[in-house]
C-alpha cells in the first residue's frame, strides 16, 4: 500500500519490520519448547508477504504498486538494491518460511515454474514476430510485470533455502535438510536427477516429476530452467527484451546457493539413523544429510559436474550479452569466485572445458574481456588464479599458469616498460592500460593462498617493484595512486603472514620505497576546509589506503606462519613489522592534521593502526624521535575527546599498552613516561567530573589503573584536591571512604592483569556511590 501511495514516508514499512522482530523473538524464544503452535502463523504470514509482491491470480501486487517500483527504480540503482534494502524483512521471512518447508518450497516452486513458462510463451512470441520483421517496440508491461515477480520470487527462494554465513563455513540449513530427508520415502533420484539436468523441458514434461522430485532440488531446478529462458533469448536477439536485473537476482541466488548446496563437504553431516524422528532429529546433537541433495549436488555425483559445467556456461554467457551492466557481472563473477573458492570444488572446476576456454580468451584479451570494468577484471583473474590449484596433472599445471600470468606478465612489461613510456605515460590510451594492469595485478594478488603462495609472490615482487615507478610517474592522477597503494596493501595482507624472513623483508623494503614516493610527492598537499565535508573524503582516501597498508603490515607480528629457515643475510638481523610500520608512519604523518581526523573512516583507521603498534611493541616508542612521539601524543589527546566513542576506546587502549610497558620496565623519568604523565589527569578528570559515555567503563578504569601505577604520587594529589573542593561533611566522608576502598592496601599496584581485574570491579561500585554528586568546582 505504502508503495501504491508514493508515499515518502515508510511508516508502515518500518511497523512492518517492528512485528517481524516480534515473531523472531517468539521463534527463538519457543524453540525450546514446540514451534508447532507458531506454524499456522509462519504460513499466514509467509502466504501473505508473497501475495504482496507477486501479481494475480496468486498475488495482491497491483499496478499502482508496479508503476512506483518502476518510478524508483532509478533510485535503487543509486542507493541500494532489494535484497539490501530489505535484506532483515527478507531474512525474517525466510526463517518463517523455513519452520514449514513442506509449504513454503513447493508453494515456491510451482509460482516459479507459473512465471518462468508465461514468460518462455512472451519471448518465444517476440522472437516470432522479429522473424517476421515486426517491430519490437510494442507494449513490454505484461513482461514487466513477470520480471517483477521472478525478481521477488528468488529474493524469498535465497532467503529461504540459504542462511547468511560471513566469516563462517556455508551449509545447508538443518530445517531445509531435515524437510528433504522426511519426505525421501515420496522422492525418485532418478526423476529428481532428470528434472535436474533437463532446464530446457517443462517439468510436467517429465513423468512422475510432480510426485517424485526433491522439493529443494524443484526449486533449484527451476531457477537452472530460467537461466536457460535468458540465455535461449540472448542467442535469439532479444537482450533488450531481458531485465538486467532479473538476470543479476538470479545470479545473486545461484551464488549463495552454490556456496552451500554444491559439492558440500560431508565431514560436516553424519547421516541419522532411520529409525529417529522428526523431533528427534531436532533434539540430536549430530548432523544429517540427504541422499537427493548429495545425489544431485554432491562430490561423488555425476550431478555435481553437470551443475557446474551449466553454471560456467552461464557466467560465460553473461559476460559477453551483459559487458554493459556492472550489476549483471558482478553477480556472475562472484559466482565464478564461489565455483574456485576452495580447492576440492577447483579440482571439479578445472574438468569442465570451460574454464580452459575462458582462460585462453583472458590471455588473449580480446572483447569482451579487455573491455570488463575494474571489478570485473579483478575478480575475473582472481577466480582464474584460484582455479589453478584444482589442476592436477603438472603438465597442465604449468601450461594453465603460463597462459594465466604470462599473458599478464608480457602486457605488463610491454607497456610499462617501453623506451618512450615517459613521454606517452599521459596519453588516454597508455594510462587506460596501465590501469587495467593494475586492476588485473591486483586480481592475482586477491587469488594468493598457501597452494599457490610462491609462485604468485615471484610474480608479483618485480611487478611491485615497477609500481613504485608508475607511482612516481603517476603521482598527480588521482585514478592511478589509489590503484597502486590498494595493490600494496592486499598483497601485504594475502601474503606477509605466509611469508619466510628473505621474502618479508623484500616486502618491506618495496612497502617503504612506496610510502616514500607518495609522501615526498604529497608533502603540503593535503589542505582543507575547517568544516567537514563528506564529499571531500575521496579526495584523502589514498592516506587512507596507507593506514590500511601499514595496518596489514603489522599482522605479521600477530600472526606468522612463515617459514624460518630461509637463508638471509646475518648482518641484517630480524626485521620486526612493527619497525617498518612505524617508519611508515613517520614517512605519512607530515601529510596529516587535525581536520583530516575528522573524516571517519580515516580517523578509525589511523588510531587503531597506533593502537596495534603500542600492543605489539610498545618499546618501539621509548626510541621514538621527538617530533613522531609528540605528533602521536598529541593526537591521542584529540581523540579522547573530540572523534567519538570508537575512537575514545583506542586511544584508551593505547595509553593503557603503553603505561604497562613503563610499569614493567621501570621506565619512570623516561621521555615517554614524560608524555604519558598529562594523560593521568585527563583520564581521572573524564572519568569523574566530566561527562563520560558508560559503554566505555571497563576500558577507560584499566586505563586508569595502569596511569595511577605508573604516577601514584599524582594520582593522590588530584584525590585530596577533589576531597578539598567537597564543603559538605558527609559527602566528603563518603568520598573518602569510597577513594579507600578503591584502592585499599591489600591492593597490588602493578599492572598485572589479576590487579586490574580487581580495580575494574571495584571502580563499578565507586561510580555508583559517588560519582552522582562530584561537580567542577
């Protein structure tokens, strides 16, 4: 209704997230007990959310509703699409949707299966009336209609059949494997298996298909069965006729399908006795699989190389028909990504004649892959380079990595390293290439892992070496240094960790001699206005991008899995990350101010790389020079008070590594003990008389622990002064006695941790008893 109305406001969108919420409550909060009181609900309210963004016979969307969608199109493209826009709605309901799969997928599929063959009958009879040279530019809204409710349907399906897993290992949902497996006794594999691998027959087509098939395998199916419509009616010359953006949904969904469903690793699913039921199978602590899914997707299938022979024609495909649309390709290449991203699923890959095919036309960099956007070039070679540890055979091996990066390697050298580069660097031409170059580097670099580790870092160290030079060539485009700086930065964070001593201090080497090139090009620069602007944020985001850089840098000294028997050279000694790092800083920091602190994410990223180096080597500041020890120090009092919370917790952190290393090494007197020393009534004053943000307690009383045991003198200075300034008795006997039992003489005052953990705890009961009645006098 909101959207029939072209209302601006989104009030009832947003009640309508509010009660989702609700429902998620009562769905977590009564698993415990029994869902099956909750699932009428689920269906109705699933039933109805699906009605509402598909048109009749089934669905209540109406035109008004379709002509606001379309009148916000332009929008979205701009800001964000459906599945972002709506991503938590969506992710409520397929949750609900996933408490009944015995309604929701079928209910799914057979829609699907409804749209997929209205519009296969709209294409084929466009492509009739082309043969018989009619015009094409007749009325497309009944098309329109069906691409809105395909785009919607696989929306819910992804919500449905996947569950978001960042930064986990993607599987299949329990109520999705659980649903296959209670209704295996109604399934044929090999119905399923033909129903699978036929996207170009209907599915009443196939006998027994509407009984026997796997529910989830349908669905899938059915999504194979529209990429095939899309395809058919590229090759019959009807992309105007296509949405772009049914085409990127669909792509969105096999991404995050395959990442689950397709060649699963079974050492993550043990198979149920038969004789458990459903709400065993809920109470079990084990995992299950189903025999459909692994017949039809897993690693010992014949399935599973059909599925990703099919899914590479579609990449293919979509890359020459779509050149034009960043959505489409993005899509598809992080398909192709998800296809590579681990080897046992690289070695099915590396079969499929495909692959070899998009190699070889990479290589030669003819249209349209010499003409694919900076994302798609990268993930493009990404995806290829992690393809190469699934080839087996040696002999391929090397002929697939020679066809990969010498092509690279050759077009790199013949354009960087040409007699006249100096004189023709500027040219649109030149520079085009030398940014798609990076681009391509940079892909490799992303592909890095430990299979391919040395290989791709003797490649990449001269290619790096020649980018210090396209910098200082390049150092006024602002198109180029962002490119060479972010190569930098993700080979340093692909790589360092990986690598032996020789290696890392190469890197090192080549990460300073690129630090000193943007800085002596960059020095007075970098000037702005007083007032905040987000739209000049860009204009700094290279130093941003060093942060990052010097940031990766310093995980190596966090975590080194390197090998250390490599042959260096002993004179040169160990060469510490932080060292570098802080070199590094030294190098960027004349480039900065105050104001260019007040940009967010720059802020964030030049206090936590400060933060890191105080924690991983806090005596690399005793040797500081004064100038980079005053600049630091300076900086971390701007930022206890002036850029937020996030950064108030750093700055804390960073005072409190590095009062311990005083502490503990008996640095009293020293130049840094000198700076620190300020700190101590800036802390003890925000903490008691100032306005102070709760959420922040425990870190900034550690602080404060640490600062009085490295000035304890001081620390009963501002006592008595606060006591002094109390003219009330008794609020001054209740201060005292609080001031006594924060820090008793029971208590150890070094900066061991079980001491801090003492204070912290003590210093929550002092808050409360005193600080409502301390003020500035």
């Amino acid at each position: 209704m909101e959207e029939a109305l072209h209302k601006d406001d989104t009030v009832y969108m947003e009640a309508y997230e509010f009660m989702l919420e609700s429902w998620m409550e009562l769905v977590n909060k009564m698993k415990d007990i029994s869902v099956d009181s909750l699932k009428p609900k689920a269906i109705e309210v699933f039933n109805t959310y699906i009605q509402c963004h598909i048109s009749g016979p089934e669905g209540t969307r109406t035109q008004d509703g379709m002509d606001a969608a379309l009148e916000d199109s332009d929008v979205d493209e701009i800001e964000e699409d459906d599945r972002e826009r709506f991503g938590d709605v969506l992710c409520c309901i397929g949750t609900l949707a996933r408490m009944v799969p015995y309604h929701s997928i079928p209910l799914l599929s057979k829609i699907l299966e409804d749209r997929i063959s209205r519009l296969h009958g709209q294409l084929q009879r466009l492509q009739q009336f082309a043969a018989e040279g009619h015009d094409l530019s007749m009325d497309t809204s009944y098309l329109t209609v069906l691409y809105e409710d395909l785009h919607w349907i696989i929306l819910v399906a992804t919500n449905v059949l996947t569950i978001e897993s960042e930064g986990e290992t993607p599987m299949i949902p329990p109520d999705i494997m659980e649903y296959t497996i209670s209704s295996s006794k109604d399934v044929n594999i090999d119905t399923t298996l033909k129903v699978l691998s036929s996207p170009n027959e209907k599915i009443d087509s196939i006998p027994g298909a509407e009984q026997h098939t796997d529910g989830v395998v349908r669905l899938v199916s059915g999504v194979f069965r529209l990429c095939e419509v899309e395809r058919r009616a590229v090759d019959a010359k009807l992309t105007g006729c296509i949405s772009p953006q049914l085409i990127s949904t669909t792509m969105w969904f096999l991404h995050r399908w395959s990442r689950s469903y397709l060649l699963p690793d079974e050492n993550y699913y043990a198979q149920v006795p038969s004789n458990l039921t459903s709400k065993s199978m809920s109470d079990s602590q084990d995992q299950w699989v189903s025999q459909a899914l692994l017949s039809s997707f897993g690693r010992d299938a014949d399935g599973a190389q059909w599925v990703i022979s099919f899914l590479f024609n579609c990449i293919m495909c979509n890359i020459n028909a779509w050149i034009s649309e960043d959505n489409v390709l993005k899509d598809s290449l992080d398909l192709l990504v998800s296809l590579v991203e681990n080897k046992s699923k690289a070695e099915y890959v590396t079969k499929c004649e495909h692959l070899w095919t998009l190699a070889k036309e990479e290589a030669n960099h003819q249209p349209p892959y010499n003409c694919l956007p900076s994302h798609g070039r990268r993930c493009l070679l990404r995806a290829l380079v992690l393809a190469g540890s699934g080839v087996k055979d040696e002999t391929w091996k090397e002929q697939y990595w020679n066809c990969i990066l010498g092509s690279l390697h050759d077009r790199f050298y013949k354009t960087v390293c040409q007699e006249n580069f100096l004189k023709v660097y500027s040219s649109g031409g030149v520079k085009t290439q030398v940014i798609d170059l990076l681009e391509s580097v940079r892909g490799v670099a992303l592909g890095t892992r430990v299979d391919n580790l040395n290989r791709l870092f003797d490649f990449l160290h001269p290619l790096l070496e020649e980018c210090v030079k396209i910098l200082d060539v390049y150092h006024n485009y602002e198109d180029v240094v962002p490119l060479v700086l972010e190569l930098y930065s993700e080979v340093i964070q692909k790589q360092l960790c990986f690598l032996g001593e020789a290696k890392s201090r190469k890197l090192y080497e080549l990460s300073l001699s690129v630090i000193e090139t943007y800085s002596k090009h960059n020095k007075g620069k970098h000037v702005m206005s007083h007032r905040y602007d987000e739209d000049q944020e860009d204009k700094y985001n290279d130093i941003l991008i060093v942060m990052e850089l010097l940031t990766n840098l310093l995980s190596k000294d966090f975590i080194d899995f390197g090998e250390d028997n490599e042959n260096i050279n002993p004179e040169g000694g160990h060469v510490k990350a932080a060292d570098v790092a802080l070199y590094g800083l030294h190098t960027i920091i004349p480039l900065m101010n105050a104001d260019l602190l007040k940009f967010p994410n720059l802020c964030t990223q030049y206090f936590r790389l400060v933060s890191l180096l105080a924690e991983s080597d806090a005596e690399k500041f005793v040797h500081l020079p004064d100038d980079l020890l005053k600049s630091l120090t300076s900086s971390v009092e701007l930022g206890l008070s002036s850029y937020g919370s996030d950064t108030t917790s750093l700055c804390l952190e960073i005072l409190s590594s590095l009062t311990i290393h005083i502490c503990q090494n008996n640095l009293q007197g020293s130049k840094i003990h000198q700076s620190i020393c300020p700190f101590m009534k800036f802390v003890f004053n925000m903490l008691l008389i100032e306005t102070f943000n709760m959420e922040l307690l425990d870190s900034a009383s550690s602080c404060l622990f640490c600062l009085v045991c490295c000035n304890q003198n001081e620390y009963r200075e501002y006592v008595n002064h606060l006591l002094d300034g109390q003219t009330e008795p008794a609020y001054k006997q209740r201060m005292l006695e609080a001031f006594n039992k924060l820090t008793p003489p029971t208590l150890n005052m070094t900066v061991n941790r079980e001491s801090r953990i003492k204070f912290m705890e003590s210093f929550n009961e002092f808050m409360i008893n005193v600080r409502g009645f301390l003020c500035v006098k």
